[in-house]
C-alpha cells in the first residue's frame, strides 16, 4: 500500500528516515526497515520498543531507535526531531486512544515530525451512517479496537487543518480480523 501511494504521489518508495508511532511488537517495523535509510519505533510501550528493535534486527541492519511515549504528554516523545521524517506511519493505533483529540494530537506529531513532501500513512477504523460502527468511547476493556472512529471525509479535514493534505485513501470495509478500517495518505505541504 505504501509503494501505492508513493507512485501516486511521486515520492521515494525507500525513505531516508521512517518513524513507526505505536509500533506494538514490530509486525510492520520488520517489513519496511529493509527499505529505509534509518528507522525509529515508538510506543507506550518500552517493551514494545524494545521487542521491536530485537525483531527489525533479526531481518536487517537498518539503523533503528527506539523512542518510548509518554501516554500523558505523547508530543514530548517528538522534541528533536521536528522536520526530520519522511514518513510517519500509524496503523492500528488511533482506534484505541480515548478520544478523537487524542488521536488528532498523534497527527499534530506527524505534522511537525515530517520533512516538507514528506508523507503520513494513517490508518483509521472509520465509521458510517450507521450509528453502531461508531466509537464507543467508554468500557476500554471491552472496546479497545472501537474506541475511537471518524467519519472518513471527517478525518480527511480534520488532517487537513492540522497542516497534513489528506490526497488518498483506501477502504478495507471487512477482513479476516475485523472492519471498516481506513488508510489514508497525508502530505505535508
Ligand atoms: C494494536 S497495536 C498495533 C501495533 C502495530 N502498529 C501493528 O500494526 O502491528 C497498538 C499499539 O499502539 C500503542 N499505543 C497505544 N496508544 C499509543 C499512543 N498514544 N502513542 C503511541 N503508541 C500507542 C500500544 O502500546 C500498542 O503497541
């Protein structure tokens, strides 16, 4: 999908430096880090960081850094390293945050971690007319992956204020694993 998108928007397939927000066990980590320059993984979670980190270099070795979030003040992780990325990518993360300014603080991340032309790979679990697919936004324990949902033309704009162009998406309504997901490319202008 990421290939897809870079053609479409006639940006390099193998960044120079790529950061995964909420990289969990490294699932998408080991896939791209043998076509990065240099890779960083980040998390709530330090043994997710680490776990990561050991899995990317059993497959390659892509320089990686492991960055660990503070779930209390997420923006702090990114001091530094403002206008450095030319991709952030965030799959399977939003629908579980607490709430859609949650999940709009990880864009604001994106936005000032990226290069100009640099690209965010989102995804979303979106919700549609009907009122049941969307975020439930209490029981975490029950919802952990419906917490969360947007409209898809809603985060399209809300993105897009953010100073991150929404310019593709695709739809995956139903998997194997569940439904309604959302992948979205933004671009900083
Ligand atoms: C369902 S896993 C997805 C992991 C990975 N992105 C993947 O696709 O395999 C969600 C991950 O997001 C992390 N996470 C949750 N809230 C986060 C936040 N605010 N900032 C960064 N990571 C977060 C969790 O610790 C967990 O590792």
């Amino acid at each position: 999908m990421f290939r897809t998108f870079a053609k479409a928007l006639g940006v390099a397939p193998n960044p120079k430096l790529m950061i995964e927000w909420g990289c969990g066990g490294g699932a998408n980590a080991v896939a791209f880090a043998p076509h990065v320059g240099r890779l960083l993984v980040a998390d709530v979670s330090a043994p997710s960081v680490a776990e990561t980190i050991r899995q990317v270099a059993a497959v390659c070795s892509t320089p990686v850094g492991g960055i660990e979030v503070d779930i209390a003040s997420p923006a702090t992780a990114a001091a530094g390293l403002e206008d450095q990325c030319d991709l952030f990518l965030c799959v399977y993360v939003l629908e579980l945050v607490p709430s859609q300014q949650d999940a709009m603080e990880i864009i604001e991340i994106a936005e000032r971690l990226l290069v100009s032309g640099g690209v965010a790979l989102i995804q979303v679990k979106y919700h549609t007319t009907s009122r049941w697919t969307r975020g439930r936004r209490r029981n975490y324990h029950r919802n952990l992956a419906n917490m969360t949902t947007f409209g898809i033309d809603e985060f399209w704009t809300a993105a897009t204020e953010r100073g991150l162009t929404a310019k593709l998406v695709t739809l995956v309504p139903e998997n194997a694993l569940d439904r309604r997901y959302a992948y979205l490319a933004l671009q900083k202008p």
